[in-house]
C-alpha cells in the first residue's frame, strides 16, 4: 500500500534571502539595511528571463556606397601566348669563307639599307681578282692583234695575193680570241663580285641583333653573323588549338596584352593556316601589330575574342572569400528607407580591369555594397549613398570585335 506525502512548496526568494542574511553573520560585516532591500531585488530579477534583442536592432546604421547591377557586353576569350615577328627579318650568313677583320656595328643599332656591317679577309680573293684581270690583259692583246691581222688578209685576199684558205684561218683565229677575251672579262667580273662578298651589309633599314662573333673568327657559310630586323608591318603568331578550329576565322577579334596583363593593342586575325602544324598540333593564325611598344621575337599575351555576352560585373574590392566561396554585400530592403546589407555567394568568372563578370549569384537591380565591406555582417543596418559618378568598367573590344 502506497502511501502519499505532499511535500510543501519550496519559496525560492525565502531561500536566497536566508542565505545573504547568513552570509552577512558570517563575515561580522555591517551591512546598512538599505543595502539588503537592493540585494533582494536582485535576487528577484535573476528570476526572470530575459528577453534578447534583435539582431541589429539599436544599431545606427553604416553610410556605404552602393552599385546598382546592370548587364555590361563581356567577352568570350581565350588567352594565348603570342611571338611579334617582323616580316621583314634577315639572318646574316656569309657567302665566302674567310677570318673576320672588322665588326663596325654593335647589336642595337639602326642601320641603313648598304651600310657595311663586317669585314672578312679580302687578301686571297683580291689576289685572285689580280691574277685574273692580268689574263684578261693578255687575252685582250691577242684578240687586238688577230683583230688587225684578219683586216690585213681580208685586203690582200681581195688584192688576189692570198688564198680563200689564208683568209679563214685569219678569220677563225680571230674569232678565237675574241670569244676567249670575252669569257676572261666574264671570269674577272665573276671575282669581282665575289670580293663584295667579303664586305657585309645591311639588307634594309633595321636594328642589328645580336652579334655572337669576333674579330678574328674563322666563318663558313653556315656561320650565323647577327640579323637585322625592321621593327614595322610587325605581325602576331598565335597557335590555336585544334579543338577551336571551327571558330577560328578572318576578322576575329584579338586584344594583345603586356606581361602585366594591360591592353596594349587591339587588333584581328588576318590570316588562318590552311595546316595544322604537326609538333604543336595547333592552327597558327596572325594578327598585324602596329604599336611602338612591342618588338619583334617577344612574347606577349594574346586575348581571342570568341564573342560578347552581357553579364552581370562587381569591382574586385566588393568582393570577399570565405572558405574558397566568393560573397558580396547586397543592401536589402528591410521597410520603408530603411537597408541591411545582406552576404550573397556569387559565382565570379574573368577579370576585366579592375572589376569581375559575375556568372551567378546577382541579378539586374541588385544594389552591391562597394564600400566599407571590411565592417560589415549579415543583416547589419545601412544606409546607401547617392551612387558616384560611373568609373571606367571593362576595356572595351575594338571595333569590329
């Protein structure tokens, strides 16, 4: 048989008040009594719970600037390294052999088409040329002396004295001589010819490249002397992947940019090889640079514009990461003229300048906090500012892209 015991309520306040009366006997303190009503209604307000405020609430709100999103035209590209090369390039070899003497030009210079740039022992072949004029000297005395002797029997066969055959034997030394003095003034203009060989110079107006000969070398044919390159009708050599064939055409846009990624010329193919080149198994095309800026045999970056495609764009300082995801602050209605700025995961494509193409995450009309974003949490009052005036956003594509 199971028997009920009601236990008496316990007053909670009765026990706190016993307990600092007990604690003030303890420590002989002399407390005024004004101070134990205090205390009492302390321990009755820690009784009840207390209500939390809001997030935000009571917090004045952040002045920032804002960007209103709007679609902005960017472009579809790929990025390639590009050679400038001139089309008016020459590599100089020598055509004789022989021992430099002289080099009169340093790698840099501007030359004129005809300066000389080099100088190969001349020695062998002017004694050569020597050797060779001196034949043609006496060649030409024999042919003057038959010239006279077949104008004496041409006389003395019409005078009757000398037969029909002293006449053609006079005639057949003659012509002889003549054809021998002939071919010997042909053999000295030959050497003289090849002595220029043995003077360099310039092609064309160009800059000298690099000389990596000495005075005193031993050069063949084969020997590599320097090049001269005229820095003008400059072209791009671009090698696209086989896998972009079917888009690869005239008139395509190209952006040329500086190791810094900075624009530095706009410009469009011009001519696409008919061939797939067989150790880069790429599609070489060209586009004609004219800037001062770029040289020929540089590499630079080279942007194909495949096409424009309007998106949405941030400035890159809007833009925060956490944990490898990419957030901005967009500032929320939260009532009449009253903002909280709330964090929104965007997915960001290429850099444009100073700004990104946003692929997803943002819509047209959102309003993008671009300012004080270090100070900011998620659902924080602000309070948008007049918009700036608008900066520069992408560099546009040439016309024509």
């Amino acid at each position: 048989m199971k028997i009920a015991v009601k236990v008496p309520a316990v007053n909670v306040l009765a026990v706190k008040t016993v307990n600092i009366v007990k604690f003030v006997a303890r420590t002989h303190s002399i407390v005024p009594l004004l101070v134990l009503p205090l205390l009492l209604a302390g321990a009755t307000g820690c009784d009840k719970a207390q209500p939390q405020p809001p997030a935000g609430a009571g917090m004045q709100a952040l002045p920032v600037q804002t960007l209103t999103i709007a679609e902005t035209p960017v472009a579809q590209s790929d990025e390639y390294v590009a050679t400038i090369k001139s089309r008016r390039s020459a590599t100089i070899n020598p055509q004789v052999d022989g021992n430099i003497t002289s080099i009169l030009v340093h790698s840099g210079d501007r030359v004129t088409a005809g300066q000389l740039l080099m100088q190969i022992d001349p020695l062998k072949q002017e004694a050569t040329l020597a050797s060779q004029a001196a034949t043609e000297q006496q060649k030409l005395a024999v042919y003057q002396y038959n010239q006279l002797q077949v104008e004496r029997q041409r006389k003395l066969f019409a005078a009757g004295i000398i037969s029909k055959d002293a006449l053609d034997q006079a005639e057949q030394a003659y012509a002889n001589s003549k054809a021998d003095y002939g071919s010997s003034t042909a053999s000295r203009q030959e050497q003289e010819k090849q002595l220029a060989y043995y003077r360099i110079a310039a092609p064309f107006d160009g800059v000298i490249g690099d000389i990596p000969v000495h005075v005193g070398d031993y050069v063949t044919s084969s020997t590599m002397l320097t090049t001269v390159d005229e820095n003008k009708d400059l072209e791009a050599y671009i090698y696209i992947p086989t896998e972009r064939a079917a888009a690869v055409r005239n008139g395509l846009g190209i952006q040329i940019l500086d190791n810094t990624g900075k624009p530095v010329e706009n410009t469009s193919i011009d001519f696409v090889s008919p061939q797939v080149d067989d150790q880069l198994q790429g599609i070489l095309v060209k586009a004609p640079i004219h800037s001062p800026l770029l040289r020929t045999q540089q590499l630079v970056k080279a942007l194909v514009i495949w096409g424009m495609t309007p998106r949405p764009i941030v400035p890159v300082l809007a833009v925060t990461r956490l944990g490898g995801q990419a957030f901005v602050f967009v500032a929320q209605s939260a009532g009449p003229g009253k903002f909280v700025a709330h964090q929104q995961a965007v997915s960001l494509g290429d850099t444009m300048g100073n700004n990104y193409a946003v692929l997803g995450g943002l819509t047209n009309g959102d309003k993008v906090i671009v300012s004080g974003t270090q100070f900011l949490v998620d659902g924080m009052p602000v309070l948008p500012l007049p918009p700036r005036p608008p900066g520069p956003a992408a560099t546009p594509p040439a016309a024509g892209f």
